[in-house]
C-alpha cells in the first residue's frame, strides 16, 4: 500500500493525490502536521532515501532558518527526532511504498508507483510509437 505524507496547503501534494486517483492507484494519507511521522516511520524513510537526509529537509521552511541548523553534524537520532517534534521540516510529498519513496512531485518520477503490468505496457506502446514516427519520417505522401 502506497503512504503520502502530505499537507493541505501543499501544491505538490495536491498534484501527487490527483494522480494517484486518476490512475486508481489505493493509497493512504497522512497529514503530517495533524498526525506528526513516528521515530519508526523516519526511520523507515531514512532506510529508502538515495541522499539520506538532505533528500527530506526543506531549507526553504520558515522553520529551518529559525533552527538555524547543521544537518551535517548532527546524528541520526537527533535528526529522527528532530522531524517527530517539527514535520513541517519535510519536503512534500513524500510517497512511498514498502520498497520506493519519492520526496515531491515530479511526473516522471511518480510512474514507479504504477503496477508492472501497467508500467509495462507504456513501455511497449510508447516504443512502438517511438518506432513508429522514426519510420513514417521517410514516408513520401503522393497528393493528387
């Protein structure tokens, strides 16, 4: 089952949610700011991410600059609990299944949570189209 940690007055969210029903892809919600991410849950997060924790920290939020902080020198337990006790130090949205995780909203991206069937078939019919115009370019159309 696919997680999105969101927030309601997130854009990207918003984008990341229609998709998901547009493709009737089941998923879960969670508000971060109403129902705050569990020591377990960040570390689960942690486990998934490719840059570890600059991939999840919004430098950008008000919040960060307040801290004043040095992601780089701090430990893992500090930055766990750092984001329990301040989730809106997270960068939305945040999907993620059992083996991927996405932090924000990008279109090509977010296909990874389709199923393998569906992936699949895209895959065949965007490489026959592809095909396709490369042969048709040569094509001479006779016009009367």
């Amino acid at each position: 089952m696919i997680t999105l940690f969101s927030s309601p007055s997130c854009t990207s969210c918003r984008k990341a949610k229609l998709w998901l029903e547009n493709h009737n892809i089941p998923y879960i919600e969670r508000d971060v700011n109403k129902e705050p991410l569990r020591a377990e849950e960040v570390k689960e997060i942690l486990r998934l991410t490719e840059d570890g924790t600059e991939e999840l920290i919004s430098k950008r939020s008000k919040i960060f600059s307040k801290l004043n902080l040095d992601l780089d020198s701090m430990s893992i337990s500090k930055f766990i609990e750092l984001i329990v006790n301040n989730p809106s130090l997270l960068k939305r949205p945040i999907i993620m299944d059992d083996h991927r995780m996405q932090v924000g909203y990008n279109d090509d991206e977010i296909r990874r949570f389709l199923p393998r069937d569906i992936r699949q078939r895209e895959l065949i019919r965007a490489t026959f189209k592809a095909d396709f115009e490369e042969k048709a370019k040569d094509l001479v159309v006779e016009r009367d």
